[in-house]
C-alpha cells in the first residue's frame, strides 16, 4: 500500500512499472500540471483530480464525483496501466490525492497499487533526478471492474447515522468538521454521529506513521466497531482516503468511502446537518 522513495528506485524504469503524478491544489487548478512539467519523477505521466480521478459536477453531486465506470476503465489503459502493472501514485507529500489514485485503482481490482510514502519531498531527498516537459506510456488493456463493496451512497449513510455498530470518520480539518469556519461548501458542519480524525493525524514528519501506531490509534477511535462497519467521509471524497489507506496500512481492513462526502450531503436540505454551536 505504501512504497518508500528507495524501494521505488529499485524498480523504476522496469517495464510493467507505472508511476502517476497526481499532484494536484483545491484553489489552484493548474498549478498541478505546471508542478509536473518544471519536475517530476521520471517516467512518471501526470493525472488532474478533476479531469482524470473525478467526474463532472452534476445535480446532486459533490466536488468529486467518481468517474463513471467504461470511462475509468478505458481511461486506465490509456495511462498504460495494464492489469499486471504495478502503480505509484504520489503527490507534493501529504499523500491525499496519491491516496484517492489509489482508492480508485483499489476499487477497480487492482491490487499492485502503491502510495509513495512522503511524495515528491521524499524521491527528491533520497537523490532521486527530476525530468522536465511531459511523458506518456504505451497504451494498454485494463480489464478492472469496480468492486461495489468499496463504497456507500447517500441514502445507505442515511441509515447508518442512526445505526450504532456503524462508525462515520470525517477526515476534515477540525474547524470545519465543527462547522466553525466553511471555506469551501456552502453549509458548515458535519454528517451527524460522525466523528472527527484530520487526515494529516496519520503522519509524522511528512510520512505515514507506523503501521503499530496507526493501529492503536485507530482502535484507539474505533473501539468495538467492526472495521467493516466503518465508512470514511471528509469534504468531497478525496483526503478521506487518506484515512482509509491508513487503516489499511494498519491492518485494518474493509472500511468504505462514502464517495460523495459532506458537498453531497448537503445537496440535498432533508439530510440532517450537525454545528457545534448546536
């Protein structure tokens, strides 16, 4: 689930190796593919959160749709990823949007699929060279299909918030979770009976903290709830998969990602809304 910067050196430049630039800025959206092309790991191509890893914004959507199913699939193959190719995704360093390349793949069955552990900062201080311009793979045959075990709607975390062995993990920031300050989505707050863990409470210095940590800290939050019963959400579906990569990276398996997240939720002005003024 997780490479090192060295280990991605031993294999870099093998042939059914893929590396995927997913850098990426909410208020900033070109500043991804300018980032890539000044330097980027070599080799690797770069992938746009909302052009690549998204769908269209649609009634009732969040920021982040997720893509529609034969255009994802194709998509993949024109990466170059085939379906014994082993993926890197990586980003500036938090490991976010790497994280959401990765649940993606994971979702379509593809199991060789790896976080570079501390992103770019990581490469570049292990001695690894940038390339600059742009790069592409050949074309290849991805046959993944989407695994609906992977993912919960609406309406199915709608029955959740009143369910007690279920567990809803926001991954936002603290103030917006409380619903304190909303620089984003219209309506401040959170999903009720959710909880609060900020994705970048699963890093030390840049990087993944041990999977032993990781693991008590999320048996810590989770208590008793099965890790099956537990559905991630953060903002638009992205930096929760941070949270989910870290459960599995601490054995922790099966959570799901409740994909639309809270710009879905309040879509929609029958979903009850949680402030902490309230």
């Amino acid at each position: 689930m997780l490479i090192s910067a060295q280990s991605l050196m031993e294999i870099h430049g093998e042939e059914n190796t893929r590396i995927l630039d997913c850098r990426y800025v909410l208020s900033d959206p070109a500043a991804g593919i300018a980032s890539y092309r000044r330097g980027h790991i070599p080799g690797s191509i770069h992938l746009d959160l909302g052009e690549n890893l998204s769908s269209p914004i649609r009634a009732g959507t969040g920021r982040h749709p997720l893509p529609a199913v034969d255009l994802f699939q194709e998509a993949v193959g024109k990466w170059g990823v085939a379906d014994n190719s082993a993926v890197i995704a990586y980003d500036d360093g938090p490991g976010a949007m790497a994280a959401r390349c990765w649940w993606l793949l994971r979702w379509f069955g593809h199991q060789s699929v790896y976080v570079l552990d501390g992103g770019l900062d990581a490469w570049i201080n292990e001695g690894g060279v940038l390339a600059d311009g742009t790069e592409a793979y050949p074309m290849a045959e991805f046959t993944g299909r989407p695994q609906q075990n992977h993912w919960t709607d609406a309406d199915s975390l709608m029955r959740a918030v009143d369910d007690p062995g279920q567990l809803i993990i926001d991954a936002r920031e603290n103030k917006r979770f409380l619903g304190l300050e909303e620089p984003i989505d219209r309506i401040a707050g959170h999903i009720p009976s959710a909880i609060n863990r900020p994705f970048k409470c699963n890093l030390s210095g840049g990087r993944f903290k041990s999977a032993k940590i990781l693991r008590q800290e999320f048996i810590d939050l989770i208590g008793n709830t099965s890790p099956n019963q537990v559905v991630h959400s953060c903002g638009s579906g992205v930096t929760a998969c941070h949270n989910l990569l870290a459960m599995e990276v601490a054995g922790l398996y099966g959570s799901r990602l409740y994909a639309g997240s809270w710009s879905e939720w309040i879509t929609d002005p029958t979903r009850p809304v949680i402030r902490a003024a309230e």
